[in-house]
C-alpha cells in the first residue's frame, strides 16, 4: 500500500530481468485520459529502460477500463507470440454502485484471460476514491503504477519463460 512513507515504484530491492527477448502488449482505457496517458507513458518507458525492443512493444488504446479485459483476449488469441499483456486504466469513485461492478469486473476479467492462456496479463488499473489519488499514483507522490505494471510483466515472462 503506498502511504506517504512509500513510493512504490522504487524497485532497487529487486532484480529485474532483461526484455530484451519479450515481446508485450499494452493496453490502456483512454477514460480518464491524463491519468492513464501518465501510466502508459511510465509502462513504455520502463519497458524500453529494461530492454525490451520498442517493435516489440504493441499499444492498443480501448474506450474504457471494462473494455480491458476484451482487448487482452483479442491480443492473446490472435498475437501468437507475445509473452505479456499490461492492462493499464483508472476508476474514480462516484456517487453510484458503478464503480463497484466495473472494478470487480475488470479484476476478474483480466485475472480469467491471464488464466486462460497461461500468459501473463498484469492488472494495471487504479481504483482510486478521487481524481488526486489518482494523479499521486499516476507518476506522483506515491510513483507510478505503470511502471510497477512494466516490472511485473517483465518478471511474470521471466517466470514463464523460466518453467
């Protein structure tokens, strides 16, 4: 959890593989597009900055977060060869119950493609109380989750690639 004390996105506890051999795909909701336009930018530039060749770097923009889980099954179905899906996208609380059922959607979806196809597909998606919380984890106070969502798709291929 990130507080004021903890930036997520420092990874220098940690060994980060080489992309150099991966190829991977990001998908970002273009809702919320200053958000999530913050979080591809820090999942390309990670994944660039760990070696993974920008040809092998496929961006599919969809129209929303619920839209995610959809795009990653299309990819993986019809992209042979791709070791790895980022999902990126951003959910800010409202006064009504959509929120709930788009979050809970999207994490079960993208969890079930993950499962389905044995690759990985990382769950790059804020579910924020507000629009601040949202920018302070969009390359803010509290780092970047679409960095953090590069690493992990980096070390889940390295993992896969690995059994």
């Amino acid at each position: 959890m990130a507080t004021h004390l903890k930036n997520l996105s420092d990874f220098s506890h940690t060994t980060i593989p080489n992309g150099s051999d991966y190829k991977i795909a990001i998908v970002v909701a273009e809702w919320n597009a200053k958000i999530t336009g913050a979080l591809y930018q820090g999942a390309f530039d990670t994944l660039i900055k760990h070696g993974v060749k920008e040809e092998n770097i496929i961006s599919m923009p969809v129209p929303g977060s619920f839209e995610l889980t959809g795009a990653a099954e299309i990819l993986l179905t019809k992209n042979v060869g791709l070791d790895a899906v980022i999902c990126l996208g951003c959910v800010i609380q409202g006064d009504t119950k959509h929120f709930d059922f788009i979050c809970d959607a999207v994490a079960n979806g993208i969890t079930n493609v993950g499962i389905k196809h044995s690759k990985p597909v990382i769950f790059g998606v804020l579910t924020t109380n507000d629009e601040q919380q949202a920018i302070d984890r969009a390359g803010g106070k509290h780092g970047n989750k679409g960095d953090e969502a590069a690493i992990t798709a980096l070390k889940m291929a390295h993992f896969s690639a690995t059994i």
